[in-house]
C-alpha cells in the first residue's frame, strides 16, 4: 500500500486564520499536495474532527477531484466519542465517503482509542463495523489510532487479530516517556505482526525547534539537515513502521520533509547516539510535554487556547522570557480565554493523550505570565 515511507497528515493544514482551525487555507494545501504527489508521494491521512471536518473536504478538492483514484491512498478515522449506539458507525462512515469523495478508504481506522474507547467501542461494535467494511470492500485494510498504556494495547491486540495497522505516537522524546510510553506500545504490536503507522513524529512540532545544545549537535554531523528531519528519520527506521505521518503547516516544511524523505536513508549508529544525547537535552528543558493536538480545545467552557499557552511556557523555559512572548501572551488573553480562567471542570485532562495535569499547569503559566506584565507595566 505504502510507496514511500512519509505520509501526508491532514491534521494541521496551513490557515487563513491562525485563530480558527477550520479556516483552511486551500491555495496553501493545493500547492503542498501537488509538490508530494510530483515526488511520487502518494498516502493522506485524515480524520473526522481534523479542521472541524474541513481536513476531509480539503482532501476531495485537493486530491480526489485533481487525481485518478489510483494515484494515492488515504487512510481516515472513526470518531469513536461520538458514537453512542452502533447506528452511528454507518452515518458517520458514510458522512466520511461524502466529505472526502471516495467510495472506500485504503485504511480506516477506529480514533484515538483509550480504556473508555475501547470499551464503548466493544459495547457498541465498533471492531464488528471494521471488519463489516472491510469485507464490502469500503475500507481495504483496517486498524485503530491509540492513546494509552502499551499494556492494555497488548490487550486488545491480542484480542483483535483482525486488526491490519496501528497508528501509535512515536518520536525519539516519547521513546521512553512514562506516561506515552512509545517504545513498549512499539514492542506490543511488534509481538502481534501488526504494522504500525506513526503520528506525532516531531511532537506537534517542538523537535523541529531544539535548545540550541542540541541544535549544535544535529549541524555537527550534518550541517544542511533540518531538526525535524532527525525526527522523523528515527521513527521511519523502525523496522516495523511501514508509514510515518508529518502534519504540514507550510510548502517550506512540506519541501523540508520531501528532501530526505523522497529517497529514505535510515539512521545509522553514530546518528542513534546523537538523538541519545538530544533527547536529554531535551528533557532537561521541556517543561510540558503538550504536542499541540488540540484535543483539549474541544469542549472547553472557557475557550482556553491551552497548547498556546503552553507552548509560550515551554519556550520562556527553554529560552528566557522575552517581551515578544510577554506580546503574545497579551494578544491571546485578549480575544481567547485567560489561563486564569480555568474553572478545573476537567475535561480537557480526560482528552488529553499525553496526560498532562492541564489544570495545574494552566495555574502556572498563569503565575509566569500575569507577573511579567505586572513588571513590565511598572
């Protein structure tokens, strides 16, 4: 299915508004996906919920209505927290073939599975409606994207050896992670045959910008090479990773990725111990480890922009408070809402893959940011 090993992740399509998610900017997306496909790049991902269904309907106008149907392969996904009875499964599938233009998937994939999605997949048929599809021939392979422990992956692989694929959160900074735990969940579907696709290959972005102790150690050994490409390059040298999705925001990233990703070079020994090296660095300076998927966002009452906020957070840490950030900060406490407020409802942490204490967290970049104004107002 796969003839290049760099998919297209539809997830975060450039803008017209940086403010609003489903302001796709389509003359942007038009002139990335044309540049993948002239570099016999072929596989798109998509979802649902990706740029408020927008993602799935800049696929159609991208790709299928310019395209022949056997030009490239598109994998899509089941948003399971919307399901409440196994009716859903058909409506929603079919409102997916609608959006996109398609009369199958090559891929389609239960999304962003955890405990409960599991289980109210299993009560609601979820695995029964995949293998429904697969069998009329609307989706030709079958899988579901994964948020949670490597042990109760192991778990329902072992229980669903229909399963085809698993899309799993890979990078070198969660390889060892606690709370990701990429390298086990790696090892889970390794122990079941099943291939793996990798998302969030650069962590929302933050292994495209490194401390500058590991930026130095990446020029060294090869000066003309981007950071995200040392990232992306370690989860496509996984033996059993037959895919890894990158969501391009721009035609640089997209010429950035194509460049070493067009004929793909593994990493060699010298290479892995220098990604030993970053990934302390790294770790010595990341304070939240948010990847930017914007799940959060979903039903906040307060409209907190939080991987914003934490993003500024991360960057004061990593490279000192500067009156831009402070700028910035003002700019989104004008016309979002506060970190301060935060009501601790909790359902943000309950859609969190990462399993950040959101609220905790929100608490101190709240302390950070309201003192630097305070001083800088003085």
């Amino acid at each position: 299915m796969f003839k290049n090993k760099l998919g297209f992740g539809l997830m975060r399509l450039p803008q017209t508004d940086e403010n609003d998610w489903a302001s796709v900017d389509m003359e942007e997306t038009v002139k990335m996906i044309d540049y993948f496909m002239e570099k016999g790049l072929t596989h798109f991902d998509t979802a649902y919920s990706y740029h408020h269904g927008n993602s799935e309907k800049a696929f159609k106008e991208a790709v299928v209505q310019k395209y022949p149907r056997d030009a490239y392969t598109v994998s899509d996904k089941m948003p399971v927290w919307l399901v409440k009875e196994n009716a859903d499964y058909q409506k929603f599938f079919d409102e997916q073939l609608e959006r996109c233009g398609v009369d199958f998937f090559d891929l389609y994939f239960l999304h962003a599975l955890d405990e409960k999605g599991y289980t109210d997949s299993v009560e609601f048929g979820g695995f029964e409606f995949l293998k429904k599809i697969k069998a009329e021939g609307k989706a030709k392979s079958i899988g579901f994207s994964y948020h949670a422990a490597a042990d109760f992956l192991d778990q329902i692989l072992e229980n669903h050896p229909e399963v085809d694929y698993v899309l799993l959160q890979i990078n070198y900074a969660d390889w060892e992670s606690e709370a990701v735990e990429s390298r086990r969940c790696y090892e889970a579907a390794v122990k079941h045959n099943v291939s793996v696709l990798v998302m969030e290959p650069i962590k929302g972005g933050s292994l495209a910008n490194v401390p500058a102790d590991a930026e130095k150690l990446f020029k060294e050994y090869h000066p003309d090479m981007s950071a995200a490409s040392w990232a992306i390059r370690f989860a496509a040298s996984l033996e059993n990773v037959v895919c890894v999705l990158s969501g391009m925001s721009n035609f640089e990233q997209m010429a950035d990725n194509v460049s070493y990703m067009e004929n793909f070079t593994p990493l060699n020994d010298e290479e892995r111990e220098i990604i030993r090296k970053v990934t302390a660095i790294i770790n010595e300076n990341t304070a939240i480890p948010c990847t930017a998927c914007n799940y959060c966002l979903k039903d906040c009452p307060k409209n907190i922009p939080i991987p914003k906020y934490f993003s500024l957070y991360n960057n004061q840490k990593q490279f000192g408070l500067t009156f831009l950030q402070i700028a910035y900060y003002t700019d989104l406490i004008n016309s979002r809402g506060k970190p301060a407020d935060c009501i601790e409802c909790g359902k943000c942490e309950k859609l969190c893959p990462q399993h950040i204490l959101i609220i905790n967290d929100l608490k101190e970049v709240a302390s950070v940011f309201e003192t630097a104004m305070k001083e800088s107002s003085e």
